[in-house]
C-alpha cells in the first residue's frame, strides 16, 4: 500500500462516530475522521474550516484536502493526536521535521534572530522566552530556535567577525576621525571605557561605529595614564593612531590629562558641560 492509502487508513481509523442521512432517508453511523479535531464544518457542510489559520476548503464528501491542508502548514498539529500515530504516518508528515544545520534558509533565520537581539539590546535569554517560541513555531514551524549558549558562543562572534572585516575595511580608506569615549565604573570599583569613532565617507556620510567596550588595562586604575593606555591600545588594534583628530568627553580632568598624554585634541562635551551649569 503507498503512502497516500496509508494516509487515508490512518485517518479514518476508529473515532466517535456521528450519524449521516443517506439518499434514501435513513440514517447510519459513519466513522468520525480525526482531521474533523482540527477543523469546524461551515453552516452548510461544503466546507471545512481550519482551527489554526481559519482557510475555508471544500470537503467534496471526503477529507483528503483538509489532511492535505494540515501535512503541508501545519504539520505539527498532527503528532499533538491523543493515539500515537503510526511510524509510516509519521515518516510520511514529518519527513524533515526540523531544518538541518546546514540548510540555508536556518542560517538566515539564525542571524535574523541575533540581529533582532543586538539591534534591540535583547539578553540571550529572550531565545528562551515561552511567547517567542510560541511565535516561531507557528510562523516556521520547521525552524527550532537555537539556545542561548548557541546564539551567545557561536552566532555573537562570528558576526563580530564579519562586522569587524567590515568596519576594518571601511576605515581604512578614512583620512580621519573624531572620537567620544567614556569611562563607566562598576559596583567592584572595576573600568569600562567605550570608545565610538566618527567619520565621513567618501560620498560624504557622517558614520559612527563603536570600536570597544571594555575593561580598562588594569580595570581597578582609574588614573589617566591606565585609561591613555587602554585608549591607544584599542586604536592600535584598529590602525587609528595616527588618524584621530579629536576627542570628546566629559570634563572630567582625568579625561582631559589622559587626551594630553595621547596628544589628542581634547574637545569638552557641550551637554555635560550645560548640565553642570544647570
């Protein structure tokens, strides 16, 4: 028996029945289809309407077409029956359940999702959120999302990579750049500088990109010769040394005598400055 037959004893197996009036006016007890759990008849019977996704399809006397409508979007709904479903059945639903690690269309998905993640400042743990899977699995249902651990091991890196060739590649064709840069402290004493460069491009674009945010050299100094230190270090590593025109931060005099060790323009932040004469 091919698999469409199979198909067809798997959805006519032994349910509650229900009576039909037959062309001669009698009535007798008919097998209930199991598709019948996943779909509502129409007030004239003609046609069946789909619990999840509300497509009106005409019944024509049988149920192949809804089975149909439901092994092609909405899979899933089907292995969710109370009776185990045959193994035949099941290898016939859901012959990929899942995208493979190699398929094409996860890997755009994966790096929607961790776009999503780092454009709205999103924690890792948002992939594990109940309303979000929920979402997914009834937008792709193919598509498993990845863990956490996934997203933050694999996934963050390599775009830092690719971005990183990517900004790396543009500044290299920058004459020069203005910087602003701040130093934040934690609760264990503990420096974090971030440093964001600003330039014009060739077709004369004002662009920001963020070169770092890290711990300062030695996170626990918080004189201007560490923070000198850990600003030079970072430009190094993006070939800016020898590009950098100015510097804006606070008016913190630290900020100012590190920029004078570095030999940097130092230019004061004006809404700092505005809110100290607030």
């Amino acid at each position: 028996m091919d698999d469409e037959g199979k198909m067809e004893n798997y959805v006519k197996r032994a349910e509650p029945t229900e009576e039909v009036e037959t062309e001669s006016g009698q009535k007798r007890k008919r097998e209930r289809s199991v598709v019948w759990d996943h779909f509502k008849k129409s007030n004239d019977k003609a046609y069946g309407i789909c619990n999840y996704c509300g497509k009106h399809l005409k019944t024509a006397g049988n149920t192949s077409n809804l089975l149909d409508h439901l092994k092609r979007l909405h899979p899933s709904r089907m292995t969710a029956d109370k009776e185990p479903m045959p193994k035949t059945m099941a290898i016939f639903l859901n012959k990929e359940p899942f995208y493979g690690s190699d398929s094409n269309v996860k890997k755009r998905l994966d790096k929607k999702v961790m776009n999503m993640l780092s454009k709205s400042v999103l924690p890792f743990s948002f992939v594990d959120d109940e309303g979000f899977v929920e979402l997914m699995q009834e937008a792709v249902p193919r598509y498993k999302v990845p863990s956490r651990m996934y997203f933050r091991d694999v996934m963050l890196p390599t775009e830092y990579e690719q971005l990183s060739l990517k900004l790396r590649a543009a500044l290299e064709t920058v004459k020069h750049v203005g910087l602003t840069t701040d130093l934040w402290t934690s609760a264990a004493n503990e420096g974090y500088i971030t440093i964001t460069c600003h330039y014009i491009t060739e077709n004369f674009k004002l662009t920001s990109a963020l070169l770092s945010t890290a711990p300062l050299i030695t996170p626990t100094n918080h004189n201007a010769q560490n923070i000198a230190d850990s600003i030079s270090s970072m430009l190094a590593k993006w070939g800016l040394l020898s590009k950098v025109v100015t510097v804006t931060t606070d008016n913190d005099t630290t900020m100012k005598k590190a920029c004078d060790i570095l030999a940097f323009k130092h230019l004061p932040c004006l809404a700092h400055t505005i809110n100290l004469l607030a």
